[in-house]
C-alpha cells in the first residue's frame, strides 16, 4: 500500500526523469491492439503526484494505442496541516490539466490529520480523532475547499481518509470508530459551506477486514457521494475468487455501495505480494468491466504497476491488450498468385448419323370416276317401200309392250345410279309410209338424290287411231331405183336449268316416266332425276294390242 513519505522521497528522482518521460523516449512505440474493455468507464493511473505524473499522462494513452486517459490521481502530502490544505504548486498544474477537457476527473487523495505516515500510535489517534470530532481541524479543510474552488476544479472527488480500516495512516478508524465518523462529517459539512463548491467525497477503505471491519466506519449516506476500494494483490485471499467473495471482500463492497444509493469506484489497484500476476490483472480489469466504476486509477509504479515497471511484463501485456481500442492491424496486401491457365481440352464431337426414316407411301385412293351412260338412241333401219295397188292397205300397228323398269333403291353407303335403258318400241313400217323413229330425249337427272319411288300402275290407254295418208304411187321407170331414207339426227339432250320433279303423269297419258338415282354428284351434272318416253296408243295407230 503506497504511503505518502515514499512518495514524496521519490519527487527529485521523478523530477529529473520528467522530461525524458514526457517525450516518450523511453517508451515502446505504439501498436494497435484488440480490446477496448470499460471504453466508456473513466480510467487513469497514478503516474506521480506532481507535473511529472501530469506529463506521464499522454506517453501512457500512445503506449495503450492512443486509449484516452480521463481520469488525473494524485495526493496531498499528509505531513503538516499546510499540505492539507493544498498550500502546494503542483495543484495548479492539475487544476489546468482537469480544465482542458470537460470528461476529464480531477481525483484527490486528502489525509484527516498531519503526521499521517509517522506510525503514530493508537493511544494519540484516539485523541486525535475525538479533538477532530469537536471540530479542532474544522478551518483547515475550509481553506483547502476554498483552494480548489479558486483554482476552478470544486467538482473535484474528495477521496478523504483513505484505507482508514488498516494500520498504516494516523486518520485510522480502528482507535475511536464513533468518533472517527463523526469527525469525517465535520469536515464534509466545512468543506461544503464553502460556496461554488461540487465535491464528490468517495469513501474508500482497504478490500477485507484489515484492522476492523470497513462497514463499522461508514459515516453515513448524506456524507459520502462513492463508496471505493482499494484493493491489490495481497491477501488476505489467496485467489481472485478468494478476493471477490472474502468478508469485506470485492462483492460485499459492490453489495453495499448498492444497498446504500451509492456508485463505487477503485481509486488503487495493482499487484504486490505475488509479483507479475497477469491472472490477477486480467480478472480485475473482468471485474471492473461487468460491475461499472464511476472511475479507476491503477497505481502504476514499483511493485504495483504495468507500465513504468518492468519487472511486471506478463502483467504489462494482458493490462495494454485489454484497454488498448480496436484498431485495425496493419493491411498486408495479399499476393496476387496467377491463375494458371489451364488449356480446355477439345473433345471432338461424335458425330451421329441421323437415322433416315423413310416416310411411309400413303396410297391415293383410287376414286372411281363414275360412267355416265348414255341413252342408246336406236337407228331405224330404212325400208324399202313395196309397190303397193291402187287400195291401200291399212296396216295393223303392232303395239308394243313396254317393259316396266324395275325402281333401284340406292345404297346408304354410296349409291351406285342404275341406268335403265328404255325400251325403243321396234316401228312397223306399212308399205307406202316411212314413220319416222321416236328419238326419247334423254332428262338429265336433277341433283338432288330423290328417294326411289315405285311407278304407279297406270291404266292402258285407249289408243286414238291416227290416220295415215295414203302413200303415193312412184312413177315407173325403165330401172327402177330405191333412195335411201335420210336418217333423223339424235337430239342432243339438253340440261335442265334447275331439277324440277316431273309431275305424275295422267291416267292414260302416253308419256310414261321413270324416276332414276344417280347419286347427288351426278344428279347435279345430269340434271335429271327422271326419264319419260311418249307412246301413241290409239286404235288407229296400228299399236293397239288389245
């Protein structure tokens, strides 16, 4: 634990080095590292007490990679009352530092009485601590608030009495602990009635029992503003774990500080009787990460310290790894390897026949193109007329009968047309005439396939009797010459315009007609759905047969 007669015998050798430690000359250069823990936690160290520890101050922030030290710690010396009461140069130098920054934490150890590290015994402490009770020291801790307040740092933390469970300083608490809070509200309740004054005073005894228990010297939450330790790498406990869960140990001190309102803060901290311990350093920096300080200040000097002693140098690299911000290492080009080329090999493509398919010979059907018939028109032979005497003969017409056609139902698949072939009646040349041959016309059917119809049976018809001139008799002749009858030209049958149906003849008509189907294409080319022939039946035609 530091005491102030070892700090102050240490001022001409710090003095000295000041310069030299304020270029950073002796320092490593920076690097950047990884972690930045309790970045938004106030943090600093106790460098020196005076301009040299103020120096310090920015060579610390490069070695931790350029980590912003907001947090300025040092003491007031405890050996006369004029010390106490900040009658010294160095708290100007501190009051300019606190004022460049507004985030910056002006931290100020202050003892309660003089002769503070003269191992007083606890006899003349008890006295010292009932005449401090009564308000003998009361204008002393006035004038020191006064100061601050002139040098413009009044929001400065008091940490007053410290470590006042042990045995080390004279402001001890074990010798009269009524008394002894007594006392210590006495000089928070002068140093408040001091106008423009902001003090925080933080409460802070040693970590574990010690010389009594730190609870017993709690002067009240109306005086105190932080509840600190200060806690090193000491026992009692052997362990981090023993140190966390000790009686008055680092979990009943946070356990308190939040029982009573209050924030807490480590003003010490540091190694010390296990040397260079980085598990010690890396568990407490762990500690103060997940419980929050208002600020802590590692003690940084020998056996305590990381940065400006060397004989911690495990300790020094967990300390600067953890606290030191992200910063992003150094960008080392990556190499640029060629990629090699790798020629694609040409695989040939089979080549594959394509396979010929013969397309398949689809036979045209052979539409047979139907015959259409035509009518025989019978050529009458000519007849070489007889001479005949002066009475002529009538002849006797031999009537034909004609032969009834037999109707032809069509097909309902595809109707084949039936032609009858009408029966020319043979003419029966009497000797002096020439009958010139019926020539049947022949109709053309009409397009329309009309039903089959069965011709109805008509009666015979009286035949009318025609008279027959009486034939002339030629002129005899030496040679007598026979001229050939001319023969009638057929009549060349004439398409009806539009199939009509034949009306039904009349009872004895001598037109008789026979209705022929020859399929709806053939009856559109023909035009007729029909064929008449004329008969003469009269009795004195010569073709009456009845």
């Amino acid at each position: 634990m530091p005491r102030p007669g070892r700090r102050l015998a240490s001022t001409c050798i710090g003095t000295v080095t000041a310069g030299l430690l304020a270029t950073g000359a002796a320092l490593a250069a920076p690097e950047a590292h990884k972690g930045g823990q309790g970045s938004d936690i106030a943090m600093g160290a106790y460098l020196d007490y005076g301009p040299s520890g103020i120096a310090r101050i920015p060579s610390l922030s490069r070695w931790l990679g350029g980590k912003e030290i907001r947090v300025g710690h040092t003491y007031l010396p405890g050996d006369r009352w004029a010390g106490i009461e900040g009658n010294v140069g160095f708290l100007e130098d501190w009051a300019e530092w606190r004022q460049a920054k507004d985030d910056r934490m002006f931290v100020l150890n202050v003892p309660l009485q003089e002769r503070n590290e003269e191992r007083v015994p606890d006899r003349q402490v008890a006295r010292l601590i009932r005449a401090g009770a009564e308000g003998a020291y009361d204008h002393h801790f006035r004038k020191l608030a006064e100061r601050l307040v002139d040098l413009g740092v009044p929001d400065t933390v008091i940490v007053l009495g410290w470590e006042m469970n042990g045995t080390t300083y004279t402001h001890r608490c074990a010798p009269d602990p009524e008394n002894w809070k007594a006392y210590w509200r006495r000089v928070v309740k002068a140093m408040r009635s001091v106008p423009g004054q902001e003090f925080r005073f933080d409460f802070a005894p040693n970590r574990g029992k010690d010389a009594i228990g730190w609870t017993e010297c709690y002067p009240g939450d109306d005086v105190v503003d932080i509840v600190g330790m200060d806690s090193y790498d000491q026992d009692p406990g052997r362990s981090f774990d023993d140190q966390v869960s000790q009686p008055y140990g680092l979990q009943q001190h946070v356990d308190f500080a939040k029982a009573h309102g209050k924030g807490i803060s480590y003003p010490e901290w540091g190694l010390f009787r296990r040397g260079d311990n980085p598990e010690y350093v890396r568990r407490m920096l762990k500690w103060i990460e997940q419980h929050r300080p208002i600020y802590h200040t590692i003690t940084d000097y020998c056996p305590h310290g990381v940065w400006q002693c060397k004989t911690n140098p495990q300790s020094s690299k967990v300390f600067r790894d953890a606290l030191a911000p992200d910063r992003p290492g150094p960008v080392t080009p990556t190499p640029v390897i060629p990629t090699p080329v790798i020629p694609t090999p040409v695989v040939p493509t089979p080549v594959v026949p394509t396979p010929v398919v013969p397309t398949p010979q689809i036979p045209t059907p052979q539409v047979p193109t139907p015959q259409i018939p035509k009518p025989e028109v019978p050529t009458p032979s000519p007849v070489v007329p007889a001479p005949v005497s002066p009475s002529p003969a009538v002849p006797s017409p031999a009537v034909p009968s004609p032969a009834a056609p037999a109707p032809v139902s069509p097909s309902p698949a595809a109707p084949s047309p039936a032609v009858p072939s009408p029966e020319a009646p043979a003419p029966v040349s009497p000797a002096p005439v020439e009958p010139g041959p019926a020539v049947p016309s022949p109709a053309v059917p009409s397009p329309e396939v009309p039903a089959p119809v069965s011709p109805a049976p008509v009666d015979t018809p009286v035949p009318v009797p025609v008279p027959v001139p009486p034939p002339e008799s030629p002129a005899p002749s030496a040679s007598p010459s026979t001229k050939p009858s001319p023969k009638p030209s057929p009549v060349a049958p004439k398409p009806d315009p539009a199939p009509t149906t034949p009306p039904p003849p009349p009872v004895n008509s001598k037109q008789w007609c026979m209705p022929l189907n020859f399929g709806e294409w053939l009856s559109k080319l023909i035009g007729a759905q029909s064929l008449c022939v004329k008969f003469d039946w009269g009795k004195d035609s010569g073709f009456w047969p009845f």
